[in-house]
C-alpha cells in the first residue's frame, strides 16, 4: 500500500496484517497519519539486509501520556509503540530512522519521550515572485499542492506539530488576495464573480488537509493592508494628511469584518499571523498617520495597536489563535538605539492573554550567527514563539551547503531561558529565483532534522546528530568525511557574508548597491543592541586599516575553510552515487568561489570608504587620484573582484548566483562599477548623477547611479559587460563616445582602459577580458567586438 492510498483515508486493520516480517496489531483504528508512519517504519525494515525473526508491532493509543508524548519498548515480545496520535506518528517516525541508521531493529530499547516546545511549526512560503501577488488561481493552487506533497506530509517526521504560510502582499499574501469582501459590495464588485470563493477553497482544502496529518494551520495576514480601489470607494474612511484616518470607525469595521469572512469561510484555519510593518503599504510603527484632532492623539504605538486590535477582537470571539509578530525595520540614522523596538515594545504591553507573540532570533532580520539576540524574547508576559530560517535566508540559502546548527542550538537555549513556549522554522523561501531547490534533498535539511531534535531535548549533542544524518543520508564510507566537512559551512558562510559580524555588502545573499550598503551601517549597526560593538560600528564608516586588514584576514579565512570542505567532498568521490557527489562538488565549489567573491567585493567596498567616503565627497576623490599606493589597492580589489566574478560565470553558468543578483540586490560588476564611479567623474569631468531609489522615514536615501550614453562610464561598463558569457562570441555592439573637454587620451590594452586627464591626471580601469590596443583622443564611434580571446573596439570612419 503506498504513502498516498494511507493518506486519502484507508482504514487500518485493527486485528492484523503482515508485511515484511511484521505482524501489526492495533486495539482500535489508527489515525490515516499514523497508518503512514507504520507505513514507513514497515517500508524500512523491509529494506534491512537481514529482517531478522518475525516479530509483533503493538501500536497502543495511550490516554494517561501528556499531550503528543510518546513511547518506544523493543524486546523479545516484539515492538511496543504507545501516546496519542500524534505521539504515536512521532514515536512510530523516530523508531524508522533508528532502524535505518542503526540498519536493524533493537534488540532492547526503552525509551519515553515528551517535547519540550508546545508549539513546533514549519513556516512555508506562498510567494509567487517578488512584486507578483497570487492572482491568479492556478498558482495558488500549485504552490498549495506542492506544501501538501512536500512539506506537510514531512513535518510529523520531524516532530512538528503546525504550518503555517507566510508571505507579504507585494511578493505573495494576504487574506485580502482571497476574501471576497462580502459586506463591501461596491468593493466585490472590483473582482470576478466567485472567484475569491474558489480561492479561499482552496486555502480550507489545505487547512484539512494539514489536520488529515495531525497538523495546526495557520496563515499570515498583515497589521494594515487595504485592497485596490479602497479609499476611492470608500472617502468617508479617508485621513487627514495619511490614505485613512486610524480612528475611523468604518476602517475598524472593515479591518474586523476581513477576518470574520476569512474565518468563517475557512473554519479549518486555527488562526492567524500578524505581520507588523510588511503590508507594503503602510509602517505604522513609523508613520506619522492621520493628523486629524482623534488621530493626534495617539502615541505611535497607539496607531498600531488601533489596527490590531479588531484582528485581535475577532479571533477571540471565534476562539481562533493569534499572533503578533513584533518584526521591525530600523532605516534609522542612529548606531546606538532602535525606536522602532521600542514602539513594539510599548504597543505589545498590556496585550489579551489570548494573544501570542513572535520573534525573530534576533533583531530585524536573520542576520547570521553573531549578532545579539532579539531583545523582545521573553519581554512579554504574553506566550512568545521564536523564528528561525532552515534555509538561512541570509547566509546563502541552498545555494550552497549552509548547515548553522550551532546557531540553532545558541538560539533554541535562549528561548528555552526565556521560557518561550515555541520555535517555528522557515523551511524556504521560494521565490523562483531566489532558492534553486527546498532543503529537502539539499545538505541544509539537516538544518531541519536538528532543529527537530532540538524541540524534544535542547540538550542534543550536535555531533552525534550531524554524524547520524550524514550516516543516514550519505552512507557509513563517506560520512566521516563529510560531517565535519558539512559542519564547517556555519563558520565559512558566516564568514563570507557578514563582516566580523555585521551585515556590510549584502542584502538576502545577494549583492547589495553601494548606497543601500552605506544606508545599511546606520540600520544593521550591531552597537544598535551590543554596547561593546560600538567602535566597530563607528570605524566602518572611516575605514582604519586595522579594520581593512581584519577584513581581509577574516575573508582568506573563510575561503581556506571552504577549500577544505571542498577537499574532503572530493575525498569520497566513489563512496558516494555520482549523482550526489556531482551536487555536493558543485555546492561546495560554489561555496569557495563565493568567499573568494565576497571578499574582494568587501576590501574594495572597505577600501573605497576609506578613501573617498561613501556617498563620495569630491574632494577626497580628488585627494585619492594622488595617492598612488592608496588608489592601486582600490583598483587591484575591483580588478580582482571582475575576474572573479568572470570566472565564477564560466564555472557556474551565465548570470548565476552569486555573481547576479536574483532579487533586489545588483552584479558584481555593477558593485565595482558603482564603487569607482566617481573616480571616473573625477578624472573626465563627467557628473556622476544618481537618482533616489527609495526613500524611507526623514532621513534615508537609496540611490541609483544614472549613466548617461556616450560617456566615459557608459563605455567602461559596455566594455565590462561585453565580455560576460551571456554576450556571445562573435556578437558586436555600436558605442558612441563623447568627449569630455577634462580628458586628453583614453588607451585601451590589455585588460585596462587608461583614462589620461589634460592635467595629467591617470585612472586605470579594470577590465575582466583582454582587449586589443587602441587609442582615442577624440569623439567618435567604437564597434565593439567580442572573440574568442577577447574585444576588439574599432573606432568607426566619421559618416
């Protein structure tokens, strides 16, 4: 019988049944789930290469357990399985990877068992792509169908006892992309007659579906997010100087009737998320609001708690959970306070006891293993709940091998001191470029496999753990090898993405632009939540050379430790299918190109701030064009870091991660090219303009360079990107070149542009492919080509 036949409701047998040596016997029917994990238990002790004797399998349903404890005993009656339900899917699931590491039944065991978390939840995306919400059914309903194949039918394995989805409206969800908005009929009529019902079908089938598999269900929503078309239908809710007015009656009425027609059409879902400050349209912990005389009124955490409050009022009347999330951004200029915790802090006191809250391990983001933890956990007298990242969103996700185990064990004992009553774990975060693969299949499951250990006893030894999964998934020949070999990848990728523990040059794995990096040390200053980072945090804004050099020695650290676990991946090439080798070598030589990357990136940001500031003030440009010494470091560490991200693209394929950025972030070759910019303008005379981005609160402003055709930089940056892979050999390009009244000469050779000013003045700009000589003294136009061993720029005949 397979996995799928158990799941859509057979019966079990409650006398007897055989199969593979085993004899089944059961008081009464057992739960659909737990008949699948007798399933897999019976699956695996078939594969053992010696079954051994016949033996008997009592599965007992045990009244006088606690909740979800259960029991195992093996001896010469047989296998005895005991809890309730849930107790005994867990217990029947810990049972099969014993049999399977240990590769035979227990001769004698006696073993009892209680969780030590009450609330164990995977937490799985329902994001589309970014900027796309679900509209449109079908990708609902595909991505619904691969959490129930492939994420809710493993959670019971791995101890959890809930799911929850999570996203946010611009890249993903909310209840407001399924309701129908019932109450509000000029607003239903905006969307497609039952369209929102077969929607919000599909959220209760998989709710039910989590509870066929003895699984909570919960959902996200966000603290204020209004549908299109909402304050011009509805005026009367409108605020003064703000979209709507918080005191508005009917903006109060709409937030609560929004959740009673979720609720009410999906009864199976036990409750909902609220994620404070991601609705993508408002932050209420940092908006002024409404400035009318009620709205005046309140405080900032006031206006916060003016939207949640119905949400919370509605869950109580429908006994439904709720929890609030207490995720805060900190775009703040400020190194040594973070208002916005505090806002959440204030609001958050004095809350139902009804309502739970959650947390982040740490403060805004999962900023790796070295920042301080959140100081929100425990603060409340309120049940709080933690989240952390199976797929380390920030430390490069399943891009490569990212097991952080000891950070999961740091943070799991810090929610144990803070008597949190919950973890829930992000198993992926799919946005369809942004994580190539799940976890499952992928080294960083074991993220999932310690975690779920860790839930049960947050004393388990994270050797013997790592030893026993590796055994398990890789083989007994290769996992001496590679369990230290994958346990290095904590410290490589903490080492390769964060700089001696802050976050500097990156933003989700990616590549962040210079300007979103230099916003970046104000809002992810670790002295923000630990006074002993204070100097650190200052001294990246002037860059000392003692900062440059740790810098710098932290990054040939990290990349000789990646070089080691690529060793000893291709020290059990023949232990291993080829097939999982083959991933293993490619992950963890992506692994090492990506230190390699980062730290160039790094030195050259680092170096860049040191010489000019950043944004860059002129006159220390100016200062930096005759400080030959200073300048050539700047320029090897751009020079170096072009290579790099060529060879990176030969290796790993045309505009992969994470020479390209797959979500906000920018390449590699923008970074260098936005890092030396300003060099240029220097030395040719050409403005350097940018253009905002973004703009968040009073004081922060991202920008984007502006570069204008015929240019200098646009001839630079054409002649970089002309050399990439995806440029085919044998393509060619027109580039038009003005000249600036400030250049005398601009010589092309080798892999240089030599841009020479009238006053003498040089400025040697890297290039990652060879070019064939040539020199320019006046405008014209350049045919560039590309061969197999490098450019060729052709000035063209005047017409």
């Amino acid at each position: 019988m397979n996995r799928r036949a158990f799941l859509t409701g057979l019966t079990a047998a409650s006398s007897a049944a055989a199969d593979a040596d085993v004899t089944l016997k059961s008081a009464r029917p057992l739960h659909p789930r737990v008949q699948v994990a007798v399933h897999d238990l019976l699956d695996a002790i078939r594969r053992l290469p010696a079954p051994g004797a016949s033996q008997q399998l009592n599965v007992e349903f045990t009244q006088g357990f606690a909740p979800e404890e259960w029991e195992v005993a093996t001896g010469p009656d047989g296998i005895a399985v005991r809890g309730d339900d849930r107790g005994l899917a867990y217990a029947l699931a810990w049972l099969r990877r014993t049999v399977t590491d240990k590769q035979a039944v227990p001769a004698r065991l006696s073993l009892r068992r209680a969780p030590h978390f009450k609330v164990r939840r995977w937490s799985t995306a329902v994001s589309h792509a970014f900027g796309a919400p679900w509209d449109e059914r079908i990708h609902l309903a595909d991505r619904f169908a691969y959490i129930k194949a492939d994420v809710i039918r493993r959670a019971a394995d791995y101890g959890m006892n809930g799911i929850e989805i999570n996203g946010r409206p611009a890249d993903g969800w909310d209840i407001d992309w399924v309701i129908s908005f019932k109450k509000y009929p000029d607003l239903a009529r905006l969307f497609p007659p039952g369209e929102r019902k077969r929607r919000l079908e599909l959220v209760e089938d998989l709710a039910r579906d989590a509870k066929r598999n003895l699984l909570e269900f919960m959902v996200w929503s966000h603290e204020l997010h209004l549908p299109p078309g909402f304050t011009e239908l509805y005026p009367q809710a409108a605020g003064t100087g703000y979209p709507v007015c918080l005191s508005n009656d009917l903006l109060t009425q709409f937030i609560g009737d929004k959740y009673v027609e979720f609720f009410t059409a999906c009864p199976s879902v036990d409750g909902v998320v609220v994620s404070v400050n991601e609705s993508g349209e408002f932050s209420l912990i940092t908006d002024e609001g409404c400035r009318c005389e009620r709205c005046s009124r309140l405080s900032q955490h006031g206006r916060l708690m003016a939207v949640l409050n119905p949400v919370i009022a509605v869950a109580a009347r429908l006994n439904k959970q709720v929890v609030l999330r207490t995720f805060q951004s900190s775009w703040k200029r400020d190194l040594y306070s973070h208002p916005e915790l505090e806002t959440i802090r204030k609001a958050y006191a004095g809350l139902p006891s009804q309502a739970q809250i959650m947390s982040k391990y740490c403060p805004l983001d999962f900023y790796g293993t070295e920042i301080a933890d959140e100081p929100l956990i425990g603060a409340f007298p309120n049940p709080h709940l933690v989240e952390l990242s199976l797929d380390v969103e920030w430390q490069g996700r399943t891009f490569v091998p990212a097991l952080t185990p000891d950070n999961f064990r740091r943070r799991i004992g810090h929610a144990v001191e803070k008597k949190c009553v919950g973890i829930v774990a992000r198993v992926d975060f799919p946005f369809p470029s942004m994580e190539p693969g799940p976890i499952f299949g992928h080294p960083n499951e074991f993220n999932a496999w310690y975690v779920g250990e860790l839930l049960w006893d947050p004393k388990t030894d994270l050797d013997d753990s790592l030893y026993r999964w590796t055994r398990q998934r890789y083989g007994e020949p290769a996992a001496p090898k590679l369990a230290p070999a994958l346990k290095r990848t904590e410290w490589i990728t903490q080492k390769t993405f964060f700089c001696l523990g802050q976050t500097l040059i990156n933003y989700h794995n990616m590549i962040a632009g210079v300007s979103f990096s230099d916003e970046g040390l104000w809002s992810r200053a670790l002295s923000k939540w630990d006074p002993s980072k204070r100097k650190l945090s200052e001294t990246f804004f002037e860059p000392d050379d003692e900062l440059i050099a740790a810098a710098a020695r932290e990054k040939r650290e990290a990349l000789a430790a990646a070089n080691q676990t690529l060793a000893d991946v291709l020290a059990v090439k023949g232990a291993l299918p080829e097939l999982d080798f083959e991933r293993l070598r490619a992950w963890s030589e992506k692994l090492r190109d990506s230190a390699e990357l980062w730290g160039c990136l790094t030195d050259l940001y680092l170096r860049h701030r040191q010489l000019a500031s950043s944004p860059a003030k002129p006159e220390r440009v100016r200062l930096a064009l005759s400080q030959a010494d200073a300048l050539n470091r700047l320029l090897l560490a751009a020079r170096l870091a072009l290579r790099q991200s060529l060879a990176m693209e030969r290796v790993h394929g045309a505009s992969s991660w994470p020479v390209s950025s797959p979500d906000r972030g920018i390449t590699a070759y923008e970074f260098v090219h936005q890092a030396l910019r300003s060099y240029i303008a220097a030395v040719t005379g050409e403005p350097a303009r940018d253009a905002v981005k973004w703009r968040y609160a009073n004081d922060v402003v991202v920008t984007e360079p502006v570069v204008e055709p015929g240019s200098l930089e646009y001839l630079w940056r054409r002649l970089v990107e002309a050399a990439r892979p995806r440029v085919e050999i044998g393509s060619a390009e027109r580039v038009k070149l003005r000249w600036p009244a400030k250049l005398q000469e601009v010589r092309v050779s080798g892999d240089s542009v030599t841009l020479i000013a009238a006053d003498g003045g040089t400025l040697e700009l890297p290039l990652p492919f060879p070019v064939r000589d040539v020199s320019l003294r006046r405008e014209t136009t350049l045919m560039v080509r590309k061969h197999v061993h490098g450019l060729d720029v052709e000035p063209q005949p005047a017409a």
